[in-house]
C-alpha cells in the first residue's frame, strides 16, 4: 500500500513507558510491519510519561481515575507530537477528545485477573486475616464480598513493582490481568481466576490504538491489523460503563462474548466494601453491541439507585 509513513517519515507511536506498554506498542508496530511489509525504521516508539505514572504513592480513585494514563498522550496526538496512540482498554476513558477516536483493536489477550502470591494459589487459601494488596477497586470490593475478613491495603505500581512489593512482604497476595503477564512472558506465576468467579474490568485484556479523526493516512494503515471480534466485544463493555460513568472511583466489572451472531454480556456493580451487588446477564445480535451494553448499564444503575458508590 501507499503510505505517507517512511524511514524518511517515520510514524510516530506514542505509548506510556511501563515494561507492559511498551511490550503493547512493540506488538502493534510488529503487527502493521507485517501487514506492510515495512521495515521497522518506518516507525519511531515515543514514551509519554503520563500524570498516572508520576503518582504513585495516591489510590487513581483519589487523583482523578481514568484518563490518567492517557490525557498527556492524547494532547501530544492532538498537537501532532505523535500519529497513533497504543493504549490499554480498561484505562481509557468512554469519552474522547472531540478531534480522536478508536477505531482499531488488536486481537484481545485473555480476559480473566491472575491471583499472584508466593506462598498461595487461591482465594481460597488464604488464611484468615491476611493482608492483600490490590489498588482496583473492582477487584478489592469483589475481594470483599467473598473474603470480608482479609486486610486489604493499596498496591499502586506497574507489573513489576506490585511484584517487588510481593518480595518485600508488603502484602501476601495480589491480583494483576492475565493479559499483561502473557504480554510480558511471566504467565507462568499466574493463578487465573475464572470470569464466573472474578467478572473483569471492561476492555480487559484489549488493546486499542487511538489516532486523529482526520488523519486518513493513519486510518488506512492501521485498518489490516483490526480486530473486528475484539471490537464488538468492547464497544458493549464501554457503553456499559459509559452508563454507569465507570471510572478508577467505581467498581463495576463487565464481559461481552460471541457466540456466533449473538452477544452475551454479564455485568455487576459492587459497593465499595463488598456488601451488595447487583449483576445480571443479557444477550442480543452482535449489530446491536452498543444498546445491549448500554441498556445493561441503566438497569444496574436503576438497581443500585442514589448513592449506590458512595
């Protein structure tokens, strides 16, 4: 194909700067010099550092939630600095820039949370009162409601340093995405916890690249390595939360899978400390992803009514 995008012209991917973010940025720009056949000097990585990675000693509930990890990626896309963003799913708010948007998902990693400790490979193995270091508030309050007698404390950090915290004792439990430990080559210290058991963030596991509505060159370049499956999936996961204005503040878990044409979604909403939730499951035509999430999301809303997250 032809493209603006060169060794002379490089294009220019912008991402943040953990291990697992670049592992994600590495893997699109494999992905589109395979579809290409562009050689890999076509492409230039740029880290951003982002405002969710400078803060580190905060819960994300308390400096603001998503977009955290994407705001200071996407003014450098609005002001040209770069031509694509890659981003995890889960942290991307449901509302972009006017001038952005995503409309390409790599295929989706496996979806289900991994149960991390050095000394246990359950939930349920763990004795009473332990301490568990987690800083979702999904997981904590889904934690809660299984487990109300664990100490849980805040695990702020990338994949690599949750795990130092580990070492350190800090906590003797964790929980981290499969996604990003199969991403990273570390699955092998991964217990999954099956979706049943622990339903996941929306988006988990997905990856989507963001770039500039009008950028016709970037559209066409990245639509070979869209995943179409993966993008129906995520576009009834995030009118769910759109819904409920899902953000790092509130624990709300959701799942959309294919069965051949027809969608099935589960979702929940938990109380920050584990004591009610309301789930529930719905299904519909694929072409109708959006409505089915959407309408999923006002109904557990109705369910929790006012206040629900305080």
């Amino acid at each position: 194909m032809t493209t603006q995008y060169s060794i002379d012209s490089p294009l220019k991917i912008g991402t943040r700067g953990s291990p697992l973010a670049l592992a994600q940025a590495y893997e699109t720009r494999s992905r589109l010099m395979q579809a290409h056949g562009m050689p890999e000097g076509a492409f230039t990585i740029e880290v951003i550092q982002t405002t969710g990675d400078a803060v580190q000693d905060r819960p994300l509930s308390e400096i603001g939630g998503k977009g955290l990890f994407t705001k200071e990626i996407e003014l450098a896309l609005l002001d040209g600095r770069i031509d694509i963003a890659v981003h995890s799913l889960k942290d991307v708010a449901t509302e972009l820039p006017d001038e952005l948007v995503i409309d390409c998902t790599l295929p989706r990693e496996d979806v289900r949370d991994a149960f991390i400790s050095r000394k246990y490979t359950s939930i349920a193995e763990l004795p009473e009162g332990v301490t568990v270091g987690t800083s979702s508030l999904r997981r904590r309050a889904q934690l809660l409601a299984m487990r109300p007698d664990l100490n849980l404390v805040e695990f702020r950090g990338n994949v690599q340093t949750r795990l130092k915290k580990l070492e350190d004792g800090v906590a003797e439990a964790t929980f981290l995405a499969c996604a990003g430990l199969r991403r990273l080559g570390s699955f092998d210290i991964a217990n999954p916890i099956e979706t049943g058991v622990m339903l996941p963030a929306c988006a988990q596991g997905a990856v989507g690249i963001e770039r500039r509505i009008a950028d016709d060159a970037a559209a066409a370049l990245l639509a070979p390595i869209h995943d179409e499956d993966t993008f129906i999936r995520i576009s009834a996961e995030r009118a769910f939360l759109k819904e409920l204005d899902g953000s790092c503040r509130t624990p709300i878990g959701g799942l959309a899978e294919l069965d051949g044409e027809t969608l099935r979604f589960r979702g929940e909403i938990i109380r920050p400390d584990g004591s009610v939730i309301h789930a529930g499951s719905w299904a519909g035509p694929i072409s109708e992803a959006v409505r089915i999430g959407a309408e999923a999301g006002l109904e557990l809303r109705a369910k929790g009514g006012e206040g629900f997250f305080a």
